[in-house]
C-alpha cells in the first residue's frame, strides 16, 4: 500500500501512543494503515500550506511606496530559504549566490531553483560541490550554473577577513 511505503521511507520522526522510529524502518509495528493515512494526509496539507505563496500580505509588511507582488514575495523567500539551510557551507554558498542572482531569474528559473531548494541540504551540498551525481530529476540548468559559480568563487580562504566580509550573506 502506498501510504504504508511513503511511511517506511520518509526519514522524518513517527510517534504514536506505543512507538516511535526514525525513517527507513523495514516494517514499522504499532501503526495500523488508518493512522499511516492520517501520517501521509497531514504531510500533505502542511508541505502544501509551507510551500503555496499567499495572494495578498498584511498592510504592515508593504512597502511605504507601492505593495508587494506575489513575484516579489517569492525572490525574497527563495533568498532567506537559500540563507537558512541549517548547514554553515550551504548558508554561505546558497544565500551568497541567491543574493547576487534570484532577482533576475526568469520564472522557469525560480521554479528550478525552488525545485532545489526542496531538497534535502546534505544533498544539495553534495551536488553543488559536484561531490556526488546530481540525479536525472535535478539536473536541471540553474543547478548547472550553480555548480559552475560554486568551482569560480570558492569560500576557501579561512581568515577572519573574509568571513567578515561574507558574514553580510547569513542571515543572523
């Protein structure tokens, strides 16, 4: 049954009143099919309401001089999700390149971008730094062009030099 199969496979924490397990379990005991459904419907609902962009923001989150677009609105979510991966190198990478490029990105282009940004970071890392295979599904042309600004503009220098001068890229 496939919610019992998205249930073994999804690497999120599973608790119920009996169990808990960490994703990738052969055959999780203690969950019946209802309760995997409830698991899989409520993924669903919250990915959808995480991931859909509002058609219209509060009065105080406009612009003194206009109001912003839905366009506008999904630049700078991309720019802080590219900021905020958990992982310092992919903050530095991602959130610098997203700086200097999301806003001028064609709209199939944010859909690229976004489509990577839904990844998983320790994945995303990987692929950019072309330390593993990006797989056919992500081999798309901005992550190619991510890949080549990743190997001209390397954050190899430690000093605190430069980190200060890139510390303006993180978002805290």
């Amino acid at each position: 049954m496939l919610a019992r199969r998205l249930a073994q496979v999804s690497n999120r924490l599973i608790a119920s009143s009996s169990i808990c397990f960490r994703g990738f379990a052969a055959q999780p005991k203690g969950l019946t099919d209802e309760m995997v459904q409830k698991i899989v419907k409520r993924d669903e609902e919250l990915r959808r309401d995480y991931y859909d962009m509002p058609e219209s923001f509060p009065a105080n989150s406009q612009p003194p001089n206009g109001f912003v677009t839905k366009q506008q609105a999904l630049r700078k979510r991309l720019i802080h999700r590219s900021r905020q991966r958990g992982m310092l190198e992919v903050d530095l990478l991602l959130g610098k390149w997203a700086t200097e490029n999301v806003n001028r990105l064609t709209h199939d282009e944010l859909e690229q971008y976004e489509a990577l940004l839904n990844s998983e970071t320790v994945d995303i890392f990987a692929w950019i730094t072309e330390k593993s295979p990006v797989p056919p599904e992500m081999d798309l042309p901005i992550v190619r062009e991510i890949q080549r600004w990743v190997k001209s503009k390397p954050f190899g220098v430690a000093s605190p030099e430069e980190y200060a001068k890139n510390k303006k890229f993180f978002s805290n």
